[in-house]
C-alpha cells in the first residue's frame, strides 16, 4: 500500500479547493467525535473552509458528556478508605458539583490513573484487601475494553472489582440533535474508531431514516477534509447515504467479536448526557447477571442531586447550537485550570480546543 | 500550520497502531506483548486474530482491529509527528 500523506500541505489545500468548487450554497456539518473536534481547530481546518461551510462540534466527548451526578458518585466511592479508585486520567479534574478527583485524591483518596481498564483488574488482585473501582466512561470505542475487563474480573472470580458505568452511544445523539429545534445540521463526519467496533449499519440507517449523508472519518487533517469534501458533494446532490474515507480502519461489519462481548456485558438504557439531558436508549449498563461488579449497586451512592454552573453553555455547544467563541466566560472564569464545564476540562472539549488554540483570537475581538 | 505537542492526549478517543511482538494466555484471556514505536505494553488480543509480527489498531489496552503493516506504518508516523505517540499514550502504568 503506498504511504498516503495524510498531512500533506498541498493535499489539504487541494481539498480545500476541491470543497470551495463544490460549495455553491451554505451547509452545516457537524462532527461528532472529540477528538476530531480537537484535530479540525488545532490544525485550523474550519478556517481552510469557504465561509458558506460551517463546522458545528458535537457531543462526542465522553469525559465532557459523563453526567455530573456521575462523578459525584465517583467523588464518594473514591472518598471511601476501603477503595482504590481507578480512572484514564481525563477524569481526573472534571468537575463535580464540589469537588474533583484530585482533590479528593490530595485528600488522601486513593485515586489512581490507569491506562487499560484490565490494569483495574490486576490491582483487584494485587490488593484483595481492597475495593477497586474503575470509572468506565466512553463511548463504542472503549465499551469493549471494559466488557473485557468485567470478564477477566468474573473469570477470576473476584469479589472486589466493579465498575462505575457512564457509557454513551453515539447514535441516539445524533438523532437527537437532528430532533431538536432550531436544529442547522445538515450532514456529518461519523466518528471512525467508534465504527471500528460498531460497523456502519447503524450509520446507514441514520442517514436513511434522517435523510442526511454522513462521512464515517478519522483524525488527520486529510481525513476530515475528505469527510467535508463526501458530505458536501452529497449535499449539493441531494444525496443521503454513508461514506467511509476512512476505510484503513473501519470495515463495514465493525469487530463481531468485540461487539458480541459488549452485548452480553451490558443493556442498552436510558442515560443522563452532561448539558444535554437524559436521552432514551442512550447508554449502556452492566445485565442483571453481572451486578456484582456494578459500582453503583455495590455502593450506596444512588441518589445524588448535583448542580451544574449556570454561567456554564456546554450545553448548547454539545447541542450544536452555540460554540465556544460565544462564550464570555471562555478563557476569562472559565479556563483549563479552572474550568466552569467540562468541555473545559477535556482535552477533547470543544472548549479545551478554543481556548488552546483559538484564545488570542477570541481576546482581539 | 501544524504543530507538536505533549498534552494532547485523549486516552477514551485515540486509537493506537502498534505491533504484536507475542501472544500468550494470561488467566484465560489471550493476551500480547505490543510494540508501539519502542514502548512495550500489554493488550488484550481476545478479539482480533492477530499473531507475532503483525499489526493492531489499540484503544484503552484492548486491540480494536488487525490493520496492514503499511497502515500502521502511515499512522504511526502520523501520530508521532503529533506528539501523541506510544511515548504519551502509554507510559501510564497503574501505581
């Protein structure tokens, strides 16, 4: 396979030209995934666009839409001189109603930053003295990872490991932003690592039942101007459909495997987003026969009421309807360091994403 | 345009290219050693069929799928111009 130079100046700007020819009206695209959110404002992609194109930035970030009730539970169980409470470090600083976890780490909480959710698993066995807890946060992507982890812990029989479960599905948001009123969303750039595990079918049909096209891509800059460039010829064609330029990693079926290990780990069930609200079938939960190893059960924990910042518009940039730059909280009382929301916090927050590389701009005007 | 950086790690969206140096059973679960341009980490192989030699697509320790060398190759390179390499990926160790 010849090398595709997947950040190649003249590429991308053959595509941004590629684009501007193809645009002759205005369309609204929204990307769904963080990470690409991320990548499209780091690399000024948006900025490479003709003005008739706007990029909105959607949902797709599992640390900013982890709702805040979630990681108060996190804060309690975590409080706990009984447990060791694993987490990806992004975690770490989102912010709960009081407090975070590193605070409640310097606090002398046992909070510990694990790669791998089966690295959980061998500290449940390292430590039998101990409850440990993993925050199993993420989308598609990283569900089979914890449904692996939850499995090691069965096989092993281990009585002292269990999960605080805040997945998300990226489908029912979609659908739901495309419900919503005053929804501008016209076409999308999938989120390629969720359809790595999940195929596109679920895709195909959004598209289908929607009527909008929808660019399964990845993370580089030729990567997401191709998505622009599928979505926009559709557009101006009248067509819905899916279409996969990032083919390398997304195969139409996804993983079989991986996705039959999720579906017999975890339900589908209604999940609280953060800023969004509940949505219907939006989330995945531990079955029945695996409770043992649900945190929330296992912890009394349940009912937390948790209060958002009303200075805080994550909402509305999770929804498309706002984005950061509109803001007047962005870089002034809401920063990395001390953020109001938790796209702040992320990395992959849309708001991270402004305030790191778009800041000085936002201060001029 | 572009540039570098340490912190853009982003551990529950990025996917990792690395290559399998061997697979073994660990308590039931079939598991391998991956190189990811030099830093060698454990990941869970249950769910693809990949062998020594060959190339995963890694998310959170678990391989997601088995992609050509060449792929691996080209987002490898990619991801290191990034500064999002195996080097930020994956040098958290649980303490």
């Amino acid at each position: 396979m010849t090398a595709v130079p997947l950040r190649d100046p003249a590429r991308i700007q053959a595509l941004a030209r590629a684009i501007e020819r193809e645009a002759t009206q205005p369309w609204t695209i929204m990307e769904v995934c963080g990470g690409q959110t991320h990548a499209i404002v780091r690399h000024g992609l948006d900025e490479m666009l003709p003005k008739t194109i706007e990029l909105l930035h959607g949902p797709g970030c599992p640390v900013c839409v982890t709702p805040i009730e979630q990681v108060d539970r996190a804060l309690a169980i975590a409080a706990r001189p009984d447990v060791i409470f694993c987490s990806f470090g992004d975690m770490l600083r989102v912010p709960g109603s009081r407090t975070d976890l590193l605070a409640t780490k310097a606090q002398g909480g046992d909070v510990r930053v694990v790669y791998a959710p089966l690295d959980a698993v061998t500290l449940a066995k390292r430590f039998p003295e101990k409850q440990v807890v993993f925050f199993a946060v993420g989308f598609e992507t990283t569900a089979p990872a914890h449904a692996m982890a939850v499995e090691a812990a069965r096989r092993a029989d281990l009585g002292n490991f269990s999960i605080l479960t805040s997945l998300v599905l990226v489908p029912p948001a979609i659908a739901s932003i495309l419900q919503s009123p005053g929804c501008r969303v016209r076409g999308f750039l999938g989120p390629g690592h969720v359809c790595t595990v999940m195929g596109t079918s679920q895709y195909e049909a959004l598209a289908n039942i929607f009527r909008v096209p929808i660019a399964i891509t990845g993370f580089e800059p030729v990567d997401l101007l191709s998505g622009v460039l599928s979505v926009v010829k559709m557009l101006e064609r009248g067509e819905v459909g899916v279409d996969v330029p990032y083919a390398r990693a997304v195969d139409p079926d996804g993983n079989r495997s991986a996705r039959e290990l999720v579906e017999r780990s975890f339900e589908v069930c209604d999940r609280q987003w953060r800023g969004i609200g509940s949505m219907p079938k939006s989330g995945l939960r531990l079955r029945p026969e695996l409770a043992r190893f649900d945190a929330e059960r296992k912890f009394d924990v349940a009912p937390i009421r948790a209060e958002e910042s009303t200075r805080c518009m994550a909402g509305q940039i999770l929804r498309g309807l706002k984005k950061p730059l509109d803001c007047p909280e962005l870089g002034r009382g809401c920063t990395p360091e001390n953020p109001l929301g938790a796209t702040m916090v992320s990395s992959e927050g849309a708001c991270a994403a402004y305030h790191r590389y778009r800041l000085t701009e936002a201060v001029a005007s | 345009m572009i540039e570098t950086g340490t912190d853009s790690r982003s551990t529950v969206c990025l996917s990792v290219p690395g290559q399998v140096i061997d697979v073994s059973d660990v308590s039931g679960i079939r598991m391998g050693r991956v190189d990811f341009g030099g830093i060698t980490r454990a990941v869970c192989l249950e769910h693809v069929d990949a062998i020594a030699g060959e190339w995963v697509l890694v998310h959170v320790g678990f391989a997601l799928k088995k992609i050509s060398s060449d792929e691996a190759g080209e987002l490898r390179r990619l991801f290191r111009e990034l500064g999002i390499d195996a080097e930020d990926e994956l040098t958290e160790e649980p303490s």
